[in-house]
C-alpha cells in the first residue's frame, strides 16, 4: 500500500485518500488531462519550427 504525506500535519495516510484524516488537509485534485495537452502543444510548436524553415 503505498503512502503520502500530508503536507499540513506530516501524518503518513494512504496514497488513495482524499481528505487527511487528523487535520481534515483537502489534497488538491489532480487533472491527468494538462499534461497530455502540454505534450500536444509542444509537439505543436516543433513541428511548426521545424518545417517553416
């Protein structure tokens, strides 16, 4: 089971859990789409300098 820290109290909870449960800390929620979309854009960008030349 794998472990993460809360960055409010220090207190080792579970990987999965959302909320720490001694200090109530909210972890932010992550969004798996920005990066995927900053890959995009990168590409994006090369491609075009590349074959404007």
């Amino acid at each position: 089971m794998s472990k993460k820290e809360c960055p409010s109290c220090a207190m080792e909870i579970d990987e999965k859990e959302k909320e720490c449960p001694i200090c109530q800390y909210e972890f932010p929620k992550t969004n798996k789409i920005n990066p995927i979309v900053a890959l995009i854009i990168v590409i994006a960008i090369l491609f075009m300098l590349v074959y404007s030349i």
